[in-house]
C-alpha cells in the first residue's frame, strides 16, 4: 500500500548535469562575466565615494530638509534627521553608506531594465502574456535561489549582490509600470491621437505622465524591495549592515544584531516614508 500514501513515479533526472552546464558556460565565458563584474564594482564604488564625499550633518539636513518639504512638517522632518542620527550614534554610519551603494546601484538597474519592459508590455498584448508567467516566477521564488547563479558566474562579492538584488525588485516596476500605462482612459489617449500626436509623442506626452503616480509606487516598491534584499545578500559577500546582521546571527549575539537590524530599519523607514509621499503629491496632482 506504499503507492497509495506515496507518489509511485519518479522522474530520474540528474541535477548534477545542469551545474556542470552552467558551471563550464560561466568558464567559457569569463571575461564576459568579469567585465561584467568589473563594472558593477566601479558602479558601487563610485556612488559610494559620491555618498561619503559628503559630510554626515549634510545626510541630517538633507533629510530634514527633504521631511518638511514633502511633510510639510517640522516635527516629521526633526523626527527623520533624529532616527538618521541613530545609525551614526551606533558606530554604523560607514556601513549604512555602503548598504545605500549597493541598494541604489541595484535600483538604478531595475529601472533601467524595468520600466522599458514596462512599457513594452503595456504596448504588446503578445509581450503580457509571455513576461507575466516569468515575472510570476520571478516573484513567487525563494530569494536564495537568486543567490546560485550570481555566485556561479560572479563569485563573491558586491557584483553578484547588485545582481541578485536587481532579479528580486525588478518585477514591481515592470508591473506596474505597466499597469499605469494601461489605466490611463482611453479616451484621453484618443484625444492626443486626433490632434496628430504620433504613437511616441502619445506615451511620452500623455500616458507616462497619467501613468505617473502608479509608475512612483513601482519605484518605491522596487527600492523597498531592494532593502529587504539586503541581509540576504551578505550571504555572498556584500557588505554593510546586511554583513552585520549575519555577523551576529552566526555568534548569537543579540545586540549587535538588535542594533544593525533597526539601523536597516531606520534606512528603510526614511527611504519608505519620503518616496510614498512623493507619490501622493502626484497623485494629488492629477
């Protein structure tokens, strides 16, 4: 009666041969993969050096200065600079700078891919149908898994963070992007066609900017995701805060990593609030 409480077929396959394929690609195609890797490095280091050019008091009026604009309040503006301040109270502040480098990096990319995808789907009907299945896919897989391939063609490292990150929070802005696009009213599309607007001239002049608020919310979704990626991301190597949690799971120290994980937190709480606000503004706006 085994067969009955138990799964009687099993396909005998060997999981063994698909890394030894992609283990001899990744090989045969290293300097493709290097040089890939190489810029990815002088990306992150590059924004880093942007980041730590300026001075730890200009990040606290910044963000003071960004709350109240956007709050239009002195005491969320006062409430930001104060939860900054924190991280640098806590020794942290270089990490967080590191952290921001590669999150930023990782959300430029996604951008950069994301929102042309975006809008190609919200064009194509065929393009919808075949992107939707894999950005399920994308979406709905553990997010260790993104960690394999980075690894196995980028090694360890910065690189196949930004990597691994940029596959994770790639999906919201494509969605939406392309969602935004699709509920602008038609009629109003229409409209800029009958006064000569050409196809172009339409999504640039007209859909893009309907679409703005929905297309703000991708944006801060990917980031928000690109956050989230950044603990398991130290798992191949990259540092920051994300290094610093995983520092203190593996020694089981509860308040280095009590204080790493609210510094994450800070981080993302302040990105969170300012970009959520700059999407109600646009919304308001239409």
């Amino acid at each position: 009666m085994d067969w009955f409480f138990n799964f009687p077929f099993k396909f005998g396959w060997d999981p063994e041969s698909i890394d030894r394929v992609i283990k001899q690609f990744s090989i045969d195609n290293k300097v493709f993969f290097d040089g890939i890797k190489a810029g990815l490095n002088g990306m992150i280091s590059t924004l880093y050096n942007i980041l730590s050019w300026v001075p730890w008091w200009g990040y606290l009026i910044l963000v003071f200065v960004l709350g109240y604009l956007i709050k239009k309040s002195w005491r969320t503006a006062a409430l930001f600079s104060g939860m900054l301040s924190l991280v640098g109270f806590f020794g942290l502040w270089d990490l967080m700078l590191i952290t921001l480098s590669i999150v930023l990096t990782s959300v430029f990319l996604s951008l950069l891919i994301g929102f042309p995808v975006g809008i190609l789907m919200s064009f194509s009907d065929r393009a919808n149908r075949i992107l939707r299945p894999v950005l399920d896919t994308m979406q709905t897989m553990p997010v260790f898994v993104y960690l394999i391939p980075a690894v196995m063609f980028f090694g360890l490292g910065k690189a196949p963070a930004v990597l691994a990150t940029t596959i994770y929070a790639v999906v919201p802005i494509i969605r939406l992007t392309n969602l935004g696009i699709r509920q602008v009213d038609e009629e109003v599309v229409e409209a800029a066609r009958a006064f000569g607007s050409t196809r172009m001239q339409t999504m640039i002049k007209v859909q893009i900017p309907q679409a703005k608020a929905t297309i703000m919310t991708g944006i801060n979704q990917t980031l928000m995701m690109a956050m989230a990626m950044v603990v398991t991301s130290s798992m191949i190597g990259a540092s920051g805060l994300g290094m610093e949690v995983l520092i203190s799971v593996n020694r089981i120290e509860m308040g280095r990593g009590f204080v790493s994980g609210m510094a994450v937190v800070i981080v993302a709480i302040i990105l969170d609030r300012l970009t959520q606000s700059v999407v109600k503004e646009k919304e308001k706006s239409l």
